[in-house]
C-alpha cells in the first residue's frame, strides 16, 4: 500500500528565528502542523543578515486558515504596544485616594503658612 503524504507550502519567511519559532508554536496550537527551515535553526545558528531568514512551511490543506492565524498574531502584536489614553488618578481608581490625601496636605500646609507667616 502506498501512502501519499501531503505538500507543504511555503506560509511565510520570517526575518528572527524566535518569532519563526512563535508563529510555528501559535499555529500548532490553532492545529496546523508546521515546519520551520532556515540556516539560523541549524548548529551553527547563522542569524546574520539573510542567514537569519527562517521560512514556515504548512500543509497545503490548511493554507487560508493559516493566513488568518498569521493575521491574527500580527493584530495582537501591534495592539500591545499600544498604552491607554488615560493616564493620572483617573486611570487607576484604587489610587485615587493618594492623590487627594497630597491635595489635603498641600492644602493645609498652605493655609497654615499663610496663617503664621504672614501675620
């Protein structure tokens, strides 16, 4: 009997071999088998320049879903670089009350000054 294995295609070539290694990890984790080539997995870790490049390879099958799962990884990445707008006491509400406390003590050193000093 002979069994015929399926092609793999060639999904994407990836400039660093620990970003190749995340893509392949985030793909087997949707259940797309992957395969990761390039002279940067190799003994002699060549990560220079366009030695450094590291193709993944999937199974033809499953090439549309692997796209949205590569699109989806690219999402992700450029919204968490991304900080809130808010910043002070408003954007952290369990730390509001330090900011008022301040407010009181600066308030009553003031009035305090002004009630000795300048008499």
């Amino acid at each position: 009997m002979v069994v015929m294995k399926e092609p793999f295609v060639l999904l994407a070539r990836v400039a660093d071999p620990n970003l190749a290694h995340l893509l392949g990890a985030r793909l087997e984790a949707e259940g797309i088998e992957s395969r990761l080539r390039g002279e940067a997995l190799g003994p002699y870790r060549l990560n220079v320049g366009a030695m450094a490049v590291t193709e993944i390879w999937i199974p033809e099958r499953a090439l549309e879903e692997a796209r949205l799962v590569l699109l989806a990884a690219e999402a992700d990445a450029a919204v968490s670089g991304v900080e809130p707008i808010a910043r002070g006491p408003s954007a952290e509400p369990g730390r509001s009350w330090i900011w008022w406390m301040v407010a009181a003590l600066l308030t009553g050193v003031v009035f305090y000054a002004r009630l000795f000093w300048f008499q």
